[in-house]
C-alpha cells in the first residue's frame, strides 16, 4: 500500500463564487488508525450545495471550517485497516471523512452501507443524506396531501428528483423547476413529474407558474432561493407549507438579494415556511433508508448520478454544481473496485 | 325610539394611507328585523389593522369590501327588539355588525356577551378576538417554553399586550417593541414585560435588539412586518418559531417594501414562521374566553382601551391607528347605558 495519499483543502475563503484557488491539492502521510480507528480508502466523494456555507467565517448550523483544513464531505469507502471490532477489512462503509483519499473512521463516524444489492454510491445520493433529507423534509414539513400542488425547485438534483417522485407517490400534482431543457425532459419523462418549467428560459416566472399552477401552490419544496421563490411565494394556496431545503442562488453572494416579504403572503395565506437539517431525525434514517431502498428495488424511485473521475478535480466540479451545471447528484470517483 | 341611524360606508378605496374622504357618514332608515332576526343598538364599535386589508381589492382571506358598503367591524351592543327565542330585549351581544349605530342580528351573527361581572367593552378586545389571537396563536404557533426569549412587535396594542403577558405567564423572558416611551414604560411598569424597545427612538434595532436579546430570540411575535421584523429575524435562535399575526407597516405602502430573504435565516436555524388566522381555533374560543376571563378576574391580564365618542370620530381613529397612535385597544363608543 502506498504510504502517501492527497487531500484537498481550503485555502482561501471564496468571496462570492469558489475559485480554483481557493482549494489547494495537498500529499500527506496516510495516518497510522489509532485504538478504536479503522482506515477507510475512499471511493466516492459527495459535492453538496452545503459544504459552500462551511466555507464562510459566519453562524451558522455548524462551525465553518478553518483555513488547512480538509474539506468536509460525505464519502463512501471500503476499510483497509482496523483496530476496532466494530468494522472489518473489506467493509463498505459511509461518513464525513472530506475531501482525501484515504481517512481515519471511528465507529460512531461511519456506518455500514446497508444494502448490498445497490450500488454503493446511493449511500451518498438516493440512500444518504439528499435521499433522506428528501424523504423527511417532504413528508414532514411539505405534509402532503393527496391532489396537492407541489412545486419543487432545483427539481432534477439530489434532494428535488427525490421530491418530486415521492410527491407523485403520495398522489400529488408535481411541477419542476429547472435550469435546461434537458432538465425539464427528464423530470417528465423519467421521473413522471406532471410539468415543468425552465426558469433559464422563462421570460417571466410568475406567469409560468400561474399557467402550470392555476389552483395556486399547496406545498413549496424550496432548495434555491432568490428570484424563483420570489415568484412561488405570491401564488401559494391556504394553508400552504413551503420547505426550506436550500437556497443555493444565496450561498455566492456578497450582497444578499432583496425581494418583497414573504410575511404577507404567509399570513393571508395562514401558511407556514419551516427551514430543516436533516440530521434532526437522526434517529429515523434507518426508517428512511429501508423505504427508499425499497422504492429503489421497485422502480418507483429512480435517480441518476453526475460522476467525474479523480480528486484532483473537486474543487472544479464543486464549482460546477455551485452554477447549477450539475446533472444528477454530483459524485468524484476515486477508486473503483473490482 | 328614533327612525333614522348613521353609518359609515367606504366612498373610495384608500390610495396608500386612508384619508377621511374615503369614508362617508350617511344617515339612513332603521331597518325593521325580519323573521329571526334582532335589532341590536351599538354601545361599542371596535378598530382593528385588519380593516384595512378589506378597504382594498385584493386577494386575501376575505373578499374585499365594495363601494358604498358600510365598513366591517365588531360591534358590542344591546338588542333592542327581536324575533328570535334566541335573544331578548336587553341582551348584550357580540358581533360583526359594522360601523353603524343600529345592525341587524341573525342567531348565528351575534353571541351573547358571557361574562357580566366584566364590562362589556372587553368583548371587542382582551376577551374578543385580540385576545382570541393573542390566546391561541401565542401558544400554538409560538409554542412558548420556560426560559425562551420572547419578542412582541407593537407590544402596547391590543393582540401585543396580551402576548407580552401570557408569555410571562407561561415563564418567558419577554422584550417588548412600541413606538413611544410612554408605550415603552407602560408594557415595562404595568404589565412585567422584562424588557422594551422604542423603535422610534432606537438608531440601530439590530444593537438595540442584540442588547437586550444576548441570547438570541426564540419567540417573534410579529404584528407589524417591515424594517422591525427586518431587524428581528437575522437574530433568531436555533428553532425559533416566528406568529404572522400582523403586517401593519406594509397595509399602507403602495409599494411593498423589499429587504433581504427570510428564508436564509429560517434554514439555518430550523425555524418556522407561520401565518395565522383567529378562526382558525373558532371551535374553541369558549375555552380560550373562559382562561382570558380568569385572568383578567385574578389580575394576571391587565388590559388598555383608548376610547373615542361618536361614530362620526371613527374614520379619523381608524386613521390614527393606522399610524400608531392609538394606545391600547382602539374603541368608538357610541352609547353608554346607565
């Protein structure tokens, strides 16, 4: 086994959008795991709109990460080495080890990836955090109801396909919004989405919607922010709920936007907007992922991954899905095994 | 008993802040009550923010108002002849009979006031539907905890007040927002808020707020919106829920106002903001009436009316609540039975 392997880290804090330079590729000793660590041998790395936030030097859900150090990120690996019973050589295993080749693993840092029948890269995807942020947000806070107009907004990434397609499982009416028409095409035609809407190509939003949407909005599955939101907000129904997922049209601006308040809208409306982090139902993602999985097996889920080989290109690739140039979940490819 | 009343009809629709010219005073036949019905003298007619939706013609909760119709408002007054086994002569009802000096009153319009050994004019304010939205949307949407932080816009006025003090009750440290120090020392020195903000005099809110907020804000109380609101949600604390009760300072703009998004605030906290509307909880205003009433017999609930003669005063009042001036319940008393 090699005895040196690469990392990325932060080495500057993006102003606005992340440049190449902010990143820097570094080689370092693959560390020894301690008592109680196993070393884990990465294969996939997760690019999340999230990770844009730990970036910044300001509150937020979590501390931001420092100057050197290594990116955060999920990964999903296989173990090479252990001192710990918890985890055998040969393990799948899934958990925030960031941006390297290889990384040290503790039990309550990684979990086993569960079903052997998928491939493993859903444990970041479908089957991880975007799968059961999907999952949970929408069922929880979006409460659908049957013959509810759902609106889901970057409808063909990670957490919006998941969404849309749970949405049309519960007997929804589902509308996307996306960047292409390629985008729109596969919500559609793939996933079964009831319509969509180009917001590249629309000349104004509000009338899209209102084409799409004429009994107005029940429920608001919101991961972008910005001038999109600005449009659903006006048109939601009584007692809509909006889920605030994301706001990634936010993450790379120096000025935040400003709009209209929402406030009006949610008091005629006698509506609710609820932000969410999907670890506050930590204690559920084993239901989570046993439903998904299953959904998966019967072909009512269906996902696709955006996969670029090589750790060397992150920083790029994460820039890309800061624009919304991603098609699917985004993933980097670092090793695949036989 | 005379033949004519007066009433107040809406003559044009407000342009930015009602002016007296959108209303008129007409004087007009006592009608006769037809079969189930009563006829009930007006003691008290209340003004409420929410009046000024309904001058427009806009989707809200309700439709608008036409031209020529009299303005909609709860009424406390006495029945003065009836058709109806439901009501007799005497009685002193409740309901939304308008701007006028005499209504027509059908079983299902009016209640009968239920609490004698308090006056009657409550029914318009802390034990009618201020304190009705106070009562519930405090505790449901609010859901205070002991120990939370609690902030009240508009926190001398009549749903404010209330808020202010069953927060206390509940065991929460409550920061009231007004526009006067008279207003300020009132909420402080009568009603045990803890703390009060006069956002008239305040240069910065945000300071203002981080002062006496060290620990952020778990409860908004919002019934005014714009650049107060502005300065509270960027100081919510993790999982703060933020009550949509009013939005006083955008009825009157022609244009909205912009400002940065929610919605970044909300996502990182995990907090929920939810519009509201009293009948909403219709079906348990009885128990909601009977707690208040307790209250305001054992002294935990003081209450504030600010009380103007004759009917014809009532569209300058309402002008002047638009603007703030009023202090406490607004009220247009009309007739005092001995």
């Amino acid at each position: 086994m090699q005895d040196v392997h690469r990392r990325i880290v932060l080495k500057s804090r993006p102003k606005g959008y992340p440049e190449l330079s902010d990143f820097e590729l570094v080689e370092t000793p693959i560390e020894d795991p301690g008592p109680g660590e196993s070393l884990v041998r990465a294969h996939y790395l997760s690019l999340d709109p999230y990770m844009r936030g730990r970036m910044n030097d300001a509150r937020s859900y979590v501390p931001p990460l420092a100057i050197g150090e290594v990116i955060v990120g999920g990964v999903v690996g296989e173990v090479v080495r252990t001192n710990t019973d918890a985890s055998a050589v040969g393990d799948v295993v899934e958990g925030r080890l960031g941006w390297q080749e290889y990384g040290l693993a503790r039990p309550d840092t990684v979990r086993k990836v569960p079903f052997p029948d998928i491939p493993e890269s859903t444990a970041l995807g479908i089957l991880g955090m975007p799968g059961l942020t999907a999952y949970f947000s929408f069922l929880e806070i979006g409460k659908p109801v049957p013959g509810d107009t759902v609106v889901v907004s970057a409808a063909s990434g990670a957490v919006g396909a998941v969404v849309g397609q749970i949405a049309k499982l519960n007997g929804c009416r589902v509308v996307g919004i996306a960047g292409s028409d390629e985008k729109i095409a596969y919500i559609k035609d793939e996933l079964g989405f009831d319509e969509g809407i180009n917001h590249r190509a629309a000349e104004d939003m509000g009338a899209a919607l209102d084409d799409v949407c004429p009994d107005r909005i029940d429920v608001y599955f919101d991961n972008v922010g910005g001038p999109i939101t600005d449009a659903v907000i006006p048109r939601l129904a009584l007692r809509a709920r909006v889920v605030i997922c994301g706001q990634i049209s936010q993450y790379n601006l120096e000025q935040p936007q400003t709009a209209p308040s929402v406030l009006r809208h949610l008091l005629i409306n006698q509506a609710r907007m609820e932000g969410f982090i999907v670890t506050s139902f930590q204690a559920r993602f084993e239901e989570g992922r046993a439903r998904l999985a299953q959904w998966v097996r019967d072909g009512k889920l269906k996902y696709k991954e955006d996969i670029t080989d090589g750790i060397e290109n992150a920083p790029e690739q994460f820039i890309e899905l800061m624009r919304g140039h991603n098609f699917g979940k985004k993933l980097i490819r670092l090793y695949e095994p036989e």
